[in-house]
C-alpha cells in the first residue's frame, strides 16, 4: 500500500468518526436540552429519550420506602413537572444555586422517569471565609 | 541533586495539602482532585522522557556520522 | 534496579535543561498557590481547584493551535521550512495540553456533574479539536519529511484552526451543561471570580504558558536538528554516488 494511500484512508477514517459525533451528538434534538415548558409540552411522546433542564423545587422531594426511590418536582419558573428516580442523587442535586438536567423520558402518567441525573453547577464561584475555629 | 531537592519539594507540597484538607471537611471527592493533578504531572513526565528519547537518538546518529566521516 | 535507574535517567538529565527546570520550580509555586493560598469555593469545596489546572490548559491549547494556524498559513506564503517545524512542535505540545484539559475536565465533571462525559456542545467540539490535530500529528508521522506531506498537514492545521472559535463560543451559542466563562472578553460580570480565585487563575495561566514555550522551545530543536541529519546524509549520500 502507497503512503499516499494510507493518508487518505486514514483521513477518511477520521472524517467519517467526526461524522458520527456530530450526528450523535445532534440526533432527537438539535439542542442539548430542553426547558421543562418545551418538554411539557410533548409528554404525550414517550419513546423518546430526552434531556430537560429545570431548578429543584426542595419541597415536593419525597423520597421512597426503600430510601432509593425518589419523586420530586422541577421547574423553569413557567412549568412544573413531576419526575421519579431510582439511584444515587449527585452530591449538589440540593444545592438551591444547581440546576438539574434529567436524562429519561415520560410514562404513560406523563412522570418523568429519569435515567440519569446531571447537576449543571452554578457557574459563580464563591470563596470561603476563613474559618477562625479550625 | 536538582532532582531530589524538586522532588522534595513536590513532596511537602502534596502532603501539606493532604493535611490540611483531611482535617477539614468531606474527603470524598479529594480523589478525583488528587487524580487530575496526578494527570497533568505525568503528562509532563512522560512528554519531557518522549523529548529525551528523540535528543538521544539524535546523539547516537550524529556520532555514527562522525564516524562514518572518518573512515571516508 | 536497572529498570528505575532507566526511567530516571532521561529525567535527571532534561532536568539539567536550565528552562526546564525554571518551568518545573514555577510548576511547584503554581501548586503551592492552587493548594495552599488560593481559598475553598463554596458550593463545590477543594474540587473547584480543579479550575486552576483546566483552564490554563485549555488557554495555552488554544494558543498553541493559534500558532499552528499562523505557521501553517506562512508556510503556504513562504513555503519556509521553519514555519513547518514550529507549526509541528506547536502541534504536538498542543495535543499534549488538549489531553490534559479534556482529561481533567473528565475528571472534574464525575464528581460535580454525575457523569464522566456527555454529549453538551462544548465537551462535543473539544472532542473535535483534539481528534483534528492527531489527525495533523498523524499525517506528519506517517509522511516523514515529504513535501506533499507537509502541505496536506498546513491545509490541516489552517481549515482546523475555524473549530477553535466555535469551542470557546459554545458555552454562549448553545444550551449546555458547562460553565460559563468567568474570565476574558465573553464573561459575565455577573460571574466573576473572587479577587484571590482570580490572581490564582492568572498565574496558573502564566506559568503553564511560560511551561508551554520551553516545551515547544525543546521541541522545535529536536526537530531542526532532525531535519539537519537528515541533509547531510542525503549530501554524503549523493556524493558516494
């Protein structure tokens, strides 16, 4: 095989790689999330895999008999939505200043049932004050 | 000499940072923070050994070289 | 024993490099600053020092990869030799600092985020940048000293260089997951640092620029003198004929 052949095999390999990213990367949605007015609105769809993005609201968080089941509400100031999940929470998911994006999709009771929490952490960040007691 | 007295350094730092952080605070997530830096040390590391590598090399022909040069 | 003393070796000795080891001893004040002075952020606590590391990487990628753009194009005006080489050193210091900042960003957002990685925009684009420029690393490899190599690898680094905006722009253009900038010209006031947060960023930025020049500095030497062995050769070569 030619040098020059190698290259361009080569070359299409990445092409065709990079290709596929952009395509998984855009596919279902040409955002990477949705507010929860958007996904409120298609509840009705329930096969599609979606992210949401909202803010905790820390009142309706109640947790399951087994203390691995969760139910809790998240809204975006307009809409409120309804969303279980069963695991682990992130350590900030309570933190009043993170936002949550959801991972999962709607059942038929249009909860949203989450696959996988991601915390989107304040992007402010706040020095400690010294503590005089350590 | 240099080496050591860097490596000593290096050292203090490390530990004075895992002191003072055990004595404060939730320890969990000291891992991940320890690993990233760990990352970018050995990153360098094992550039800076890439670098040495090629310069010896380079040593090794221009010496065959000469010695080529001689003969001829 | 031989073993250590293999792998020690090569360090000791690029240790004796004077620039080096300034870069190194500035390397341990950064730590000392990061560790010791800077304060605890807090929502997130002693991960936020993470911050510190990240960014600074990714400043100097995006600056080494500003240069490969800048050779490559006086490569196509001049067709010098030199602009190659730094165009290639350039290049390759900066995959080594596009790892670091992926890597740590990797590490950062297991902790913090919940997941190791997601498809946001700006973690999909940064993917991109460092998929490109081994591509450019690659063709050099596999092309040795030709010309046309040399010339598929300048269209590289230039038409490359155009994901570099979008990187940086990404966190502003589209909804993602990443932080937005709290430094430079596309910061919100909102979000800026805390004064000892951003003194400590700052010299992060300093040091790992000053660690990048001497990276490329030693490389660009290496490759000159490369190019140098292989004239003579082919000289001797040529008069042997």
């Amino acid at each position: 095989m030619t040098t020059r052949r190698k290259y361009f095999i080569f070359i299409a390999l990445v092409v065709a790689v990079l290709s596929y990213f952009t395509y998984d990367a855009m596919k279902g949605a040409a955002v990477y999330y949705l507010t929860v007015t958007e996904a409120v609105g298609q509840s009705s769809d329930q096969d599609t895999v979606i992210r949401v993005n909202g803010k905790l609201v820390q009142a309706s968080f109640v947790r399951g008999g087994d203390r691995i089941e969760s139910h809790f509400d998240v809204t975006d100031d307009i809409s409120i939505m309804t969303a279980h999940f069963s695991g682990v929470l992130p350590d900030l998911f309570f933190n009043e200043n993170s936002q949550l994006v959801l991972e999962g999709s709607f059942d038929e009771e249009s909860v949203f049932q989450v696959q996988n929490i991601l915390v989107k952490c304040p992007s402010k960040y706040v020095a400690e004050e010294e503590k005089s007691s350590a | 000499m240099k080496k050591i007295l860097l490596s000593l350094l290096c050292l203090t730092t490390l530990c004075s940072l895992a002191a003072n952080s055990v004595t404060s605070q939730s320890t969990n997530n000291l891992i991940f923070l320890f690993s990233a830096y760990l990352v970018l040390w050995l990153g360098f590391f094992v550039y800076v050994i890439f670098l040495k590598t090629k310069q010896k090399d380079l040593q090794s022909e221009i010496e065959q070289l000469q010695v080529t040069l001689d003969k001829s | 024993m031989t073993l250590i003393k293999k792998l020690c070796m090569p360090i000791c000795s690029a240790i004796g490099n004077f620039w080096l080891l300034l870069a190194g001893v500035l390397l341990v004040a950064d730590l000392w600053v990061i560790f010791l002075w800077a304060p605890r952020d807090t929502a997130l606590g002693d991960i936020q020092r993470i911050l510190y590391l990240h960014v600074p990487a990714a400043w100097v990628s995006f600056f080494a990869f500003f240069i490969v753009f800048c050779m490559c194009t006086w490569y196509f005006i001049k067709r010098s030799d030199k602009a190659d080489r730094i165009a290639h050193a350039s290049a390759e210091v900066g995959i080594l600092f596009t790892t670091i900042f992926l890597l740590s960003g990797i590490i950062w957002a297991k902790p913090v985020w919940g997941v190791w990685w997601t498809w946001d925009p700006r973690l999909t684009t940064t993917l991109i940048m460092w998929l490109i420029y081994s591509a450019y690393l690659m063709v050099r490899a596999y092309a040795g000293s030709d010309k046309r190599a040399e010339r598929w690898s300048a269209v590289i680094g230039i038409l490359g260089f155009f994901n570099i905006p979008i990187v940086y722009a990404s966190t502003i253009w589209w909804r993602t997951i990443h932080p937005q900038q709290m430094v430079g010209p596309a910061s919100d006031p909102s979000n800026a640092l805390p004064d000892p947060m951003r003194i400590t960023l700052y010299f992060s930025v300093l040091v790992f620029t000053v660690l990048f020049f001497v990276l490329l500095n030693i490389r660009y030497n290496i490759l000159s003198a490369e190019r140098k062995i292989a004239i003579i050769v082919d000289q001797s070569n040529h008069e042997r004929v």
